[in-house]
C-alpha cells in the first residue's frame, strides 16, 4: 500500500478518507463493506488478507483496532509485510537512509506472491479451504472483492487464474493492456507499448490493444501454488528520495534522484497456460484514487462511488 500521491496523506492509503454519502469513510472501511455484505448475505465469514509494508504495518495495524475493525470479525483479518529491494542512484550506487543503512523500498504488488509463501498465507488459506483469491488495489473504492459472476465464470471455464478488464479510454491512456506474449496470458504496460501499437485498430474500429488491467485479479489457490515463490521480473522507476552522502550528511533532493524496483502482479500471468478477461463498466467498478486533483483523484472517486450507489437504491 503506498500513498495518495501529493494529497497531504502521510498515513497507509487504506486510512485516507473519502467523504462519500451518506457518510465519510475511510477506503479501508469502503472495501471492508464488500465482505460485510456478503457475510450477510450469503452467511459466511471471508477472510481478508492485507499486505503491508514494513514502514506502515504498524499504522495500519493500528487504525484497524482504533475502528474496531469495522465490525467484521478480527479473526478473519490478517496482515502480511511485503518485501523490500535496495535503492540506487544514477551511477548504481547503493543509497543509506538517514540511519545509515542500506534505503530499501517495497517491492511492488508483484511482490505479493512472494510474501504470501513466507508469511504463511497460502497455508493459512489451505485450512481455510479458501479455493478463490481475489487480489486487487486498496485505492478503489468500487471495488468488488466479492463477485459472483467472476468466480463462476472461472470456475465454469476451468482457469486458475482471471483478471479484469475496461474498454480502453484512448490510445493514450495510461493503463497496461491484456495481451499474449509467446501464447502465454501477459500485460504491456502503457510505458513499454509503442504508439503504433497503442493506436492500432482491428476490422471494426476497436482498439486491438483495448483491454484494460485494472488490477483486478483472481487466481484459484492452486494457481497460487503454481505461481509459487517464482521470482518475477524486475521494473525500475526513478524517484526522488533522501539519503546519506559520502560526507554524512541527509540530502533531501527536489527531483528525483535514484532507482526503485520493482516487480508487477501481472509478471506472474506468464506462469498460467491461459486465463479468463473479464470486462467491466468502467463506472460500475473503477474509481481509482491516485491524484490529488484532476482524473482519478478524491474528487472523482467520490462522485463515481456517490453516482453508482445512488443508482442501486
């Protein structure tokens, strides 16, 4: 979990609070509702297993408590620690932190298979009898983490993995987009796809590379288990950061300065023979929180979380 970028939110992303109607709730709260819901419905207890990193479990672990994990039982709520992988700067050194020790940084949501083995999630789930995983962002509050559709499509076409998708807004979007690379499922993401290939079209006008990852994704456990502790590849992004330099001193830089890695859930695909795209409305179930203003920000969020939820009473 990071954070709303440029927001003033210093806490775990899951803790930012939308003032959605008809009162406000924190993101946490908002996906903790999905289970809710279908505790009443359906008469069972899910499980909810949430990643953290090492700089925000505490936090996290803590405002669950603070709000009584909103009324869903404790139990059944688990937190993990995703890993971590040094940062560089330009010339590939290694960066210290402010304590003089190697600066390291989460290893991206690819990184949550490997956390879930070494943090005994997957056998936790196994005497659970827990047979689908959904796996998806804490920064969008039209979440479904519980769909029927979904589940019963995958299980009727026999996948062990399914992952969602939207109709691509524009050639420019910046949004990875399902594909497959040497006949394995796969994503290109919106920084590695030329714009030939973004603006290419098929015989009806659509865009060929049209379908959206949102991050949405659900694996039987036994995909799980074949996913394993494989090691995904790796994906550098330059950030800013402070660090320690050669003369002892804290550097707090303006731009940005030095290389983070990490790895993509979607990495992971690869590994399946095949799984199942579903397509969704894009108003129904996406409202990502990532901005301060503009497209995709708490404003936005809040209007689509508002619009949808009004349309269901």
């Amino acid at each position: 979990m990071g954070k709303v970028q440029d927001s003033g939110h210093n806490g775990p992303k899951g803790t930012y609070i939308l003032n959605v109607q008809p009162k406000a709730k924190s993101l946490f709260e908002i996906l903790c509702d999905n289970l809710k819901n279908a505790k009443n419905k359906y008469n069972v207890i899910i499980p909810w297993y949430i990643m953290t990193s090492r700089e925000n479990n505490a936090q996290t672990v803590e405002f669950f408590e603070n709000n009584n994990y909103f009324n869903y039982p404790k139990e059944a709520i688990k937190f993990f620690i995703q890993g971590e992988l040094p940062m560089v700067d330009t010339a590939g050194k290694i960066l210290l932190n402010e304590d003089g020790i190697i600066k390291e940084a989460a290893d991206g949501h690819g990184g949550i298979f490997e956390a879930m083995f070494k943090n005994n999630i997957i056998n936790d789930m196994k005497e659970k009898e827990v047979e689908w995983i959904f796996i998806g962002p804490i920064d969008n509050p039209l979440i479904k983490m519980v769909d029927e559709i979904f589940i019963g499509l995958a299980k009727e076409k026999n996948m062990k993995g399914a992952g969602k998708s939207l109709v691509k807004a524009s050639p420019e979007e910046k949004v990875g987009v399902f594909c497959k690379k040497n006949g394995k499922p796969s994503v290109i993401e919106y920084t590695e796809i030329s714009k030939e290939m973004a603006n290419k079209v098929d015989k009806d006008g659509n865009l060929l590379y049209g379908e959206s990852h949102i991050n949405c994704n659900m694996f039987n456990i036994k995909g799980l288990e074949l996913i394993g502790n494989k090691k995904l590849p790796y994906h550098s992004a330059f950030k800013k950061a402070n660090y320690i330099n050669d003369s002892g001193k804290i550097v707090k830089p303006e731009e940005p300065n030095s290389y983070k890695f990490e790895s993509f859930i979607f990495d992971a695909f690869n590994n399946l023979d095949d799984m199942l795209i579903f397509r969704v409305k894009r108003e129904e179930e996406f409202a990502p929180v990532k901005n301060k203003d503009g497209n995709d920000s708490p404003k936005t969020a809040v209007e689509l979380y508002n619009k949808f939820n009004a349309n269901k009473l």
